[in-house]
C-alpha cells in the first residue's frame, strides 16, 4: 500500500477516535496532544485540578503507547508494521469494554495509548508520503507548498498531498461525531475493527514482500 494511503487511513482513524475521545470525556483529547497541553495549563492556572489531572493522565498515557510500539517495533523489525495496527486494535478494544462500564474513565486513557501505539507509524508514513509528520506539519507544508506553486517555483499541485492527510482527519472526526450519535459507545468497535483490519492487511502486505534468498547478501556501498 503507497504510502500516502497509510497516511490518510491512520489519520482519519485518528480523527475518529479523537471525536470519540472529545464528546465522552467532555473536550478532551486521545490523539491530539496539543489540545490537552492547553487542557492541562488551563486546569492549573485556572485552579482546575481535576482537568489539569485528566488532562496530564492522557499525555501519560499516549506516551506510554509511544514506547510500547517503540518495544514491538524493536522486537520485530520486519512485522512493525502489522505489530504496531494490532497493538492499536488491541488497546481499542480494551477502551470499548471499559466504556459505559465502572472502567468508563479508564477507557479514555486506553483511547490515548492507542492512539500513541499508533503514532510512529503514523509519522513514518505521513513524513514520507506528505513532508509533515503531525497535522500542524502538514498545515505547514501545505501552506509552503501552496506559496511555492503560487510563486511557480514548485509543482503546481503538490500541496494537495498535505490536505489529503488534514482532510482525512477531519472526515474521520466526522465519522466519529456521527457514529457516536447512531450507535452510542459501541462506535469504538469500530475504530478497533479498522484497526484489526488494517493489522491484517499490513500482515499481508510484508508475507507477499520478496525476501532475500538464503545466499544473497546485500550489496556493499
């Protein structure tokens, strides 16, 4: 799969899960840490410390999926890939059966370390394929790019690359909004779902990758 598809699939899962995130826990987020930084130096300049403690709980959390697809990626360097959209499936489905139970707080933060997991496939994929590794990268980009094809210094239509990744994030918050009113709390099954789905295809993808055969050698720079 071209890298530009991963991309836009893993953003617009993002979104997804990002929506969910902000409507369940009252505006707060799973994906975009930015907007819990601004949580959580609200909360305390404000003298809100439950946000601010929410809000630091979601950082936390996002990190921590960082470092364990950081551990699986190093496990298994030739599987990352795959690894990485399991272990966000994984995580997904441990937030749709906390959610709406006693474990309800708890699954926001799951949310936010799936979402981490997901992370530096992500940037991986968004940096090779659009020349941002975040959404506010491919702001940048896209603007940088726009000027350059205004000013005819570069390709004319190479600044709809970094759109296509912020559109598709927010068309997937849009799926979230949408599906978070037609079916309530079990629109995370969903998210986990794409995600399985995504793991399976990737799986599939590096079983039909050719491999070196047990002579060769790679060629000397």
């Amino acid at each position: 799969m071209p890298p530009a598809a991963i991309a836009a699939g893993l953003a617009a899962l993002a979104g997804f899960v990002d929506a969910l995130a902000f409507l369940r826990t009252g505006g707060f987020f799973a994906a975009t840490m930015s907007g819990n930084a601004t949580r959580l130096g609200t909360g305390i300049g404000g003298g809100l410390a439950g946000n601010a403690a929410l809000a630091l709980a979601l950082v936390l959390a996002f990190v921590s999926g960082v470092i364990v697809a950081s551990v699986i990626s190093r496990a298994s360097p030739a599987w990352k890939a795959p690894a990485g959209a399991a272990t966000v499936a994984m995580l997904l489905g441990a937030a749709a059966l906390l959610d709406g139970g006693p474990g309800h707080g708890i699954a926001a933060l799951a949310m936010a370390a799936a979402m981490g997991a997901g992370h530096l496939a992500a940037r991986r994929a968004a940096a090779e394929a659009f020349g941002g590794a975040s959404l506010t990268g491919a702001l940048v980009e896209l603007g940088e790019r726009l000027e350059g094809a205004l000013a005819g210094d570069a390709p004319r239509w190479g600044w709809t690359r970094p759109l296509l990744l912020w559109v598709a994030f927010a068309g997937g918050a849009v799926l979230g909004a949408g599906a978070l009113a037609g079916i309530g709390p079990a629109s995370l099954w969903l998210a986990a779902l794409a995600a399985a789905l995504s793991a399976l295809w990737l799986h599939a993808g590096a079983t039909r990758r050719p491999r070196p055969a047990a002579g060769d050698h790679p060629a000397q720079p």
